[in-house]
C-alpha cells in the first residue's frame, strides 16, 4: 500500500508542529510521499512565509528595502532547523537566494521558496529524500499542468523511494518556475497521488474533516465521516470552504480516496472521500450529507406564452447573458417562464443594458428581477432513495415562516436548492440542520 500525504503551513509553521508530522508519518510504514507547504502561521497575529514572499517582491518592484522582511524569513526556517537540532545547510541557499533577488528573481520564483526551503527542512527531519517538484512537475505553454509529461517523470523519479517534495509550484518548458495559485499544495499532493496509483491520498490540516454546516452559522455542527466526490463537488460549488478546486481531479480520475485529516488530532479519521460507498457504510437514518449556501444572488425571470414550443429560444436568451459575460448559475424554468439566477455582482453594471436586450430580442409577457436572494442547498446522495425528501424540507421550511422564492432539483436528485430572501439564509441552513441532521 501506498499512501501520499499533504501537509499544510499549520502543520509546518514551527518545530512542534514538525514534531506532529514525523509521528503521523512514522506511524504508518506506507505513508513514504510527503507534501508540503510553506511555513503558515504559528499565532493568529503571526505572518504565513508565502505573505511574507510576495511582499519582499513587491519591495523589490518599487526599489524599497525588503531587508527586514527576509531576515524574517530566514529566521524562522534557521530557528526550525536549531529547535530540531537538524545539520541542512540554510545559511548558504539563503545567501544565494538573497544574491538572485538583488540581479533579478520573477515573483513566482521567489513565492515558491518558502515551499522549497519547508521541505529541505522536513526530509532532512524525516531522513527522506528531498525531490524538487521542479523535477517532475511539469506546466503547459499556456500554463495548464501536463499531465502526461508530470506523471512520467514522477513515476522515475520516485520509484521506490521515501520523499519529500514541495508543493505549489513546478516548471515551464523553458525551466522557469511556475506556480499555482494559492493553496496550489493541495494540488501538488493529488497530482503527486494520482502519478504514482497511491491507495489513498492524505491531506493534512489544521480540521478534522468537514463539517455538515458553517459553524458560524450552526452550532458543534456534525463532521461529515463519509462524502462522495460528486457531493463535495455540489457543496463546494454552492459555498462550501473545502478543497482548492483543482485538488479533486486528479484523485477523482484515478479513483483514489482522499482523506482530510487534522495533524493537531492525528487519531481523528476526518472526512473520507471517495466516488462511491457501500449502502451499510452509511447510516440509514441520514439522507442529508451537508448544507451550505450562498447569499446576494439575483433572478431573472421571464414569462412568454408559448415559450416552450418556441425553438431556441433559451439559447437566445443564454447568449444575451453571454454577450455580458454573465454567468447562469442555474436554471428553475416551467412551461412558460424561465428564471436566471445570477450573482448580483456579476450582472449588476449591466442589469440595465440586459434586461433591455432581453426585451427586444425575446419580447416577453412579464419580465422582471428579483435581488437580495440567497442560495442554499442540501446535499445528499441518499436523497432519491427516500421517498418524500423534497416534500419535507418544503414543509420544515414552511412551518418555521421561511418563504421560499425558488426550487430546483436535478434529476440525479443528489440536492434540493431553494431560493430564500438574504434575511432568511442563516434561519434557513440552521432549519434544515435541526430538522434533518441532529
């Protein structure tokens, strides 16, 4: 068995907390890949290194001393290295780094060292050997991850071997160092998983898995034990903090579990995910996996008689959105009407301009908007084996004064998302968890 792990800047903000990584790692013989971040924050008023980096560039563009803001730097990987009583020499790299910032580094060069220097420290830590994602991680011109070429090289360069590699960044054709957007790490893992056909793809952090609502919203909300891919995808895209975007993909590709895990609390199981569960694996009182949602939507709707024997016409009304680069985030429609709902940011500078394009072009009976809406959804693979799910969340939400102003579902019925005024979002989610999760 093989097992990849990621671990977070919690996880290597300072020498306690590389401590925690070596006992997770050493307890399992098949955890032998490890990803890492940057150093993160050791307090709440603390600096994460990778903040710390894009500042010391932007000192550089405007000519102003990024002195102090290195020796920071510098600092707190020395100490690290002290605290562990470790013998890698940083004293020269970080000579030679300083040396390349003062004759010109690109700014995703010098970001990605704070990775670079976090893992020299870890493999040095774990008696691992440290592999450069320079190596083998490889980008497209058009800055896209070549997954063919990215794999290959992993596959050699790894074979066998218990490492240690940093996360965030790789290279362009020409060897420049590219590197993801932030939380980019958790990508480096998966891709780094999926490469090698590991069995499960650990990724370390400061949680213990996700939760079934917004703590800030519900209270000691329920951690989910056991999601689906497909449900992480719906509660991400609704609102959901969960993983960096691209981090699902690889793993999902290859079939590979992905398991979130607190470093702080290693004999946590987190939250396990994965494309599919056996029936008995989940609880058979629970069909609602999780909650989340979103507020400051709005809804666009049109009515037209005879609209749906009228050929193309959502797709006329779709390039109208188009033309303003607006996008549908869904798309409740009847037999004569159909809604837009769209993010009140996005189509706001251009409410007017559209509603009189829609106007012309599609000659609607009523058109009209809605604002101040907020989106929540509940989320549950279960849901289309009980019967009535639909019904009750409706009734729930009636009964407790909430109105609600649009439903939709798809036809997998892996959600129901409903349409409520802003005042109404918090209510609705803390609702919907007391009525069908405590």
């Amino acid at each position: 068995m093989l097992k990849v792990l990621k671990f977070g800047g919690s996880s290597m903000a300072d020498a306690v907390q590389f401590a925690k990584v070596k006992a997770i790692v050493e307890a399992d013989p098949a955890r032998r890949v490890v990803v890492v971040s940057a150093a993160g924050k050791r307090c709440k008023d603390d600096h994460k290194i990778t903040d710390l980096l894009y500042l010391c560039h932007a000192h550089i563009q405007y000519g102003v001393s990024c002195d102090g803001i290195f020796d920071m730097i510098r600092q707190r990987y020395l100490d690290i290295r002290n605290d562990l009583g470790l013998a890698t020499d940083l004293e020269s790299e970080f000579a030679a780094l300083r040396k390349k910032m003062d004759t010109g580094i690109s700014k995703e060069e010098l970001v990605s060292r704070g990775e670079y220097f976090a893992a020299r420290l870890m493999a040095d830590y774990l008696g691992f050997d440290f592999l450069d994602a320079e190596l083998w991680l490889k980008f497209k011109l058009d800055g896209t991850v070549d997954q063919e070429a990215t794999y290959e090289a992993l596959q050699r360069a790894a074979s066998g071997r218990c490492v240690v590699i940093p996360g965030f960044y790789g290279t362009m054709p020409d060897g420049t160092i590219k590197t993801f957007t932030r939380g980019g790490s958790d990508i480096t893992g998966a891709l780094a998983a999926a490469a090698l056909d590991a069995d499960i793809y650990e990724n370390w952090t400061d949680v213990s898995g996700f939760l079934m609502a917004d703590p800030k919203i519900v209270q000691d909300p329920q951690p989910i034990e056991r999601i689906t891919y497909a449900e992480l995808r719906e509660l991400s895209y609704i609102g959901a903090q969960v993983l960096h975007e691209g981090t699902i993909f690889p793993v999902r590709e290859k079939n590979i579990a992905l398991n979130i895990r607190n470093t702080n609390q290693p004999d946590h199981p987190g939250t396990m995910i994965r494309e599919a569960f056996d029936e008995q694996e989940v609880p058979d009182n629970r069909f609602i996996t999780g909650i989340a949602g979103r507020k400051n939507f709005s809804v666009i709707s049109l009515t037209k008689s005879g609209m749906s024997s009228e050929v193309g016409i959502l797709r006329r009304i779709l390039e109208l959105l188009e033309k303003y680069n607006v996008s549908v985030e869904y798309l409740p429609s009847g037999i004569d009407c159909v809604s837009l709902v769209v993010a009140t940011d996005k189509v706001a500078p251009c409410i007017y301009q559209l509603m009189g394009d829609l106007q012309k072009e599609i000659k609607p009976d009523k058109l009209h908007v809605i604002d101040n809406i907020a989106i929540v959804a509940a989320v549950g693979r279960k849901m289309a084996f009980k019967p009535g799910s639909s019904g009750k969340i409706f009734a729930r939400l009636g009964e407790n004064g909430i109105n609600i102003r649009m439903i939709t579902q798809g036809p997998e019925e892996l959600n129901v998302i409903v349409g409520v005024d802003n005042k109404d979002f918090a209510n609705t989610i803390r609702v919907l968890y007391d009525s069908f999760v405590k």
